[in-house]
C-alpha cells in the first residue's frame, strides 16, 4: 500500500472512530438524562454550549442548560428520551449532526393513561475537546405532541 492510500484509510478509520464517539456521546448523555444523572449528562456539553429550543428561548452555557432542563423535567416520575436516525458530518475538530427526538415522559409511576410525548428533529454541533467530543449547539425543534404535558414545561414547542 502507497503513503496515499496509507493516508486515505487513516482518515477514513479516524472518521469512523469519531462518529462512533459522537453517537457514544449521545447514548451515554441521554441515557444519563432519563435517569437524571444531572452530572454525567451535563459533561457531554461543551461549557459555552447553546442550547435552542422553541419555549424556552436560546439557552447559553452548561449551568444555565443544565438548570433549564432540571426544572423542564422535574415533573416527570418517568422519561426516555429516544435519539433516531442519527447521521453525522465530521470536519476535523468540529462536526455536524441531525436526527430525530422522540421524548416519552410519565407523570406519575403506574399510569394507566397515554403519557405525554412529543417529537421532532435535532440538528447538533460539535467540538473536540482534550475530554473528548462535546455538544456545543443543539437545536431542537417539536413537530408533533401526544397526550397533556401536564408541567405545562414544554408549551410553545411547536415549530
């Protein structure tokens, strides 16, 4: 194998790596917010991290994203938040990503009812840092809602 072919492979191990590390983060970052790992999940953020998102206006930086979502969510007895159809656009230390939400949450344990769940697309920024990747902007949009958010903290969402 020549130095360019040598190269070529390299990068393309290197970019299969990354976005195996981007979807890590998400799993792990998600998985953490379900069951309110505030810690865990918030060190996936990037510490000037932005977070958009319908009614809650631009949120900027870890304390203030993380504070935001706390109180969003502590409503919910329950939530499982789903990440779906995931693909990524690595560009040396900063990446892109898209991908669907679908956000579950049960207000009560053992309730027979529909819980409240909505849905819509997820549009990230990355950024490599020495920890690894982070999030540094996520966009968040609802495009559909089921059942009451009976917390009233996610009105507005649409669009």
């Amino acid at each position: 194998m020549n130095a360019a072919a040598t190269a070529a492979l390299l990068d393309r191990v290197r970019a299969l790596e990354d976005e195996r590390d981007l979807r890590a983060l998400l799993v792990r970052g998600w998985r953490a917010l379900d069951l309110r790992d505030w810690d865990t999940w918030i060190e996936n953020w990037a510490p000037d991290a932005v977070l958009e998102f319908g009614p809650w206006q631009e949120v900027r930086g870890r304390d203030a994203i993380r504070r935001t979502v706390m109180e969003a969510e502590a409503g919910y007895a329950f939530m499982q938040h789903h990440i779906l159809n995931v693909a990524f656009d690595v560009r040396g230390d900063r990446a892109g990503g898209i991908g669907y939400m679908w956000f579950v949450a049960v207000p009560e344990p053992g309730m027979r009812t529909s819980p409240y769940a909505m849905g819509g697309p997820y549009d990230w920024e990355f950024v490599r840092t020495e920890a690894g990747w982070r999030l540094a902007r996520q966009r968040l949009g609802v495009w559909w809602e089921t059942g009451e958010d009976s917390t009233g903290a996610f009105a507005g969402g649409s669009g």
